[in-house]
C-alpha cells in the first residue's frame, strides 16, 4: 500500500510540475537567443585612426545600394545619389518600403551600403569614430519608445553621462518642460510605453 500510495503522488507531483519544466524550457530558449545576440560580431565597426568630430555636417550619398539580409530578393536601395546640404531642412517623400528610414539608418551608420559612399563634410563616413560620431548626432523616432522609469532615466539612455542641466536644456528645446514642471519635472515617471504621458 505504502509503495502504491508512493507512485500515486509521484505522479501527481510531476503532473503539477509539468507547467515549470515549460517555462524552463522557455527561458532555455530566450537565453539560446540572447547569446546568440549578445555573441554577434557587428559588421559596422569603428577603423584605427578614425575621425574623431565634423564642422558643418553636409552628407552625401553616391550610388548607394543595399538590401537587407533578411530580404534578399527585394533591393531598397540601387544607385541612389543625394546631397544633404547642411543647415538646410531636406525631405525624404516616397512610398512605405523605397528606402526612406534606410536611408537614415545608413545617417546613424546602423547599415553601411553595400557599394557606393556616404560622405560627411568630404570624409567617407566610415572613417569617422563609430562612438563619437553617434555622440554628435541626434535622431527623434516618429514613434519614440519610452520606459516606466523617470524623465531622467528615460532620457539617459541617449545619454547616460548627461547632467540635470543638460537634461532640462533638451526638455526646453523639445517644448516638454513647461507641462513636466507642473508634475515632478526630471522625477515624472512616463509609465510603460509613455502612457502616464499624453500623446502630444
């Protein structure tokens, strides 16, 4: 009876144990993947000797092509030349899919083209520090990401050396410290995806 009633409740205990070895087996994976992720040798890397600043900030693209590697069949970009004349505002116009947030990426130097040059201020853009280079450049996403944590917090990830003072400079640029000052200013939690915040 004893070795009966045993196996009755062994069994009963690996049948609610069941869900857990799922969800071990899950994270086993996630984990697989950020390795993999984590482990990746970029392709866009800084050269020895790179250009550390620039003065005026002029871009010029000259028969660029690239596609992407998850879509090699479909050309983004082929043959595309243009000047960025700075100081100037310049408009990307075309339809969903012909290369426009491309064509930023490649500004961020996220992509390198597959030929052809992008040239800052006369420097192949490839020569520059990868690292500085980011540093002197800024870039607002049509729907920016926000995390539930402070002003402050969300903003150093731009920045994580930034100061207080530096902070507020940016919030005034961006119009967003008069309506913060009313709350708890830098201390003002933006909630998961910005929702404590409304969308203007």
């Amino acid at each position: 009876m004893a070795c009966f009633f045993g196996i009755i409740f062994g069994f009963f205990s690996l049948g609610t144990a069941a869900p857990n070895i799922k969800a071990v087996i899950e994270g086993q994976v996630a984990g697989k993947m950020a390795f993999e992720i984590i482990d990746r040798v970029p392709i866009v890397l800084s050269k020895e000797n790179a250009i550390t600043s620039f003065s005026k900030g002029q871009l010029k693209f000259e028969n660029c092509h690239f596609t992407y590697s998850s879509r090699k069949d479909q050309k983004i970009l082929e043959d595309f030349s243009a000047l960025f004349e700075a100081g100037k505002t310049t408009a990307l116009v075309g339809p969903s899919g012909s290369g426009k947030s491309t064509i930023v990426q490649m500004i961020e130097r996220f992509y390198d083209p597959e030929q052809g040059n992008v040239y800052l201020d006369g420097e192949n853009l490839r020569d520059y520090d990868l690292q500085k280079y980011r540093s002197q450049i800024g870039y607002v996403g049509q729907e920016p990401v926000l995390f539930n944590e402070t002003i402050r917090e969300n903003l150093r990830y731009g920045k994580p050396d930034a100061s207080d003072e530096e902070i507020k400079a940016a919030l005034v640029a961006a119009r967003a410290w008069s309506f913060l000052e009313k709350k708890e200013g830098l201390e003002t939690n933006c909630g998961t995806g910005g929702n404590k915040l409304s969308g203007g």
